[in-house]
C-alpha cells in the first residue's frame, strides 16, 4: 500500500531517531553539569550555524522554484532561523558573550561540519530530497532543546527571555509541519523524491549533529 507523505515523514523520523548515547553534552546540561564556559561556546557556535542554515536554505528554496510547495517549505526555514538568530543574541549575552568575545572565538572545525554539510546539500541534493532528511534530523534537534530549555531555568537561574533561543526550536511548529507534508507530497507524486537518498542524507546529518555535541564536550 503506498504510503502518504505524512506517514512517510512520520516513519523516516522514527526509524532514523538518533542513539541517545550519541549526545554527550546535552545530559549534563539537564543535570546541570556542564560549566557556563560550555554555554558559552554553545552560544558562539550558534552564532555561526543559524546565519550559515539560513544562507543554504534561501538557497534551497531558489532551486525549488518550479516546485513552489518545496520552495515555501525552505523559504518557512529560512524565516524560522532569521527569528532565532535574535533570539540567539540574547542567549548569548546571558552567557557573557560580547562582541569582542564572539570576534576572538575560532569556532571548532567538530561544530562547523554540520552547517558545512548543509550547505553541500544546498548546492548538491535533490531539494525533495533534503526536506525529508532535514525533517528527520529537526525531531532529535527539537528534544535537545527542550531539555536545554528546562536545564537553562532549574540549574543556571536563565530567564524566559534567554530561553527563547531553545523554546523557539523545542515548540511545536505546526505550519512548518503541513509545509514539509506538502513538500513531501508533490515530490513523490511528481516522482522528484528518493527515499534511498534521503535516507543516506538524514544519516550523514546525524553524524555531523553528534559531532557538534562531542566537539563541545571536548572543547576545553
């Protein structure tokens, strides 16, 4: 029986759910283990990544412009990160990051493989393609922040206001949601999508996404 785009979604999430021995950091923030030399890096590679996604999803969405549910898709992500990025500012300065502080950080090559690959797919995949991979990642990213969330209020005293670079991506975003379903939908019945690709895609991104968690583990 064919599948629809919603449960196809639904099942490449699952089936592709990251181990989650594979995140060393993210359990110590929500013991309230790691030190707010941590937080900050966390910040700072931040600051990289979102204008970085941004860029290669805008990119993305100009690819897809003969396929406008595809490009609406990339174009909703681009105006998500636009969003957090100011929000990220406001996290950044409760971990004491200031501009001077952000132009001396040399952001680690383990952090940046993430948003570099991204980017390879903004230039290299099929667009239908990456929309089913990046849906399966954003799941794992989405816990990661709530968990963040909640630890930046119970052990580090954070406020509401620099949370809200976590709450952002934590919530729920039911218009990007029917977006991707919409995407997903055209692609296959205009048979732009490969699942085998895809696939392959949301692994490599997982990889890259344990890699940002390890690099900051390790970073001294």
């Amino acid at each position: 029986m064919t599948r629809t785009a919603r449960e196809l979604l639904e099942t490449t999430t699952r089936e592709l759910a990251p181990d989650p021995r594979s995140n060393p950091l993210v359990p110590l923030i929500a013991r309230g283990e790691a030190d707010r030399a941590t937080l900050a890096a966390l910040a700072l590679e931040q600051r990289w990544v979102i204008p970085a996604d941004r860029t290669a999803f805008l990119h993305l969405a100009e690819r897809s412009a003969a396929a406008p549910e595809t490009a609406a898709y990339f174009t909703a992500l681009a105006d998500g990160e636009a969003l957090a990025a100011g929000h990220l500012e406001v996290f950044a300065a409760a971990c004491g990051v200031d501009a001077t502080r952000a132009e001396a950080y040399d952001p680690l090559p383990g952090c940046q493989s993430y948003p570099a690959y991204v980017a390879w797919l903004a230039l290299n995949a099929e667009p239908a393609d990456v929309v089913l991979a990046l849906t399966a990642n954003f799941s794992a990213w989405g816990g990661y922040c709530a968990t963040i969330a909640g630890a930046l209020r119970t052990h580090y005293g954070f406020t509401d206001e620099a949370c809200a670079f976590f709450d952002f991506f934590a919530e729920p975003a039911p218009g990007l949601d029917d977006a991707g379903v919409k995407a997903v939908r055209a692609a296959l019945d205009e048979g732009r999508l490969d699942e085998h690709r895809a696939h392959r895609y949301a692994r490599l991104l997982q990889r890259y996404e344990a890699m940002f968690w390890s690099a900051l583990r390790e970073h001294p």
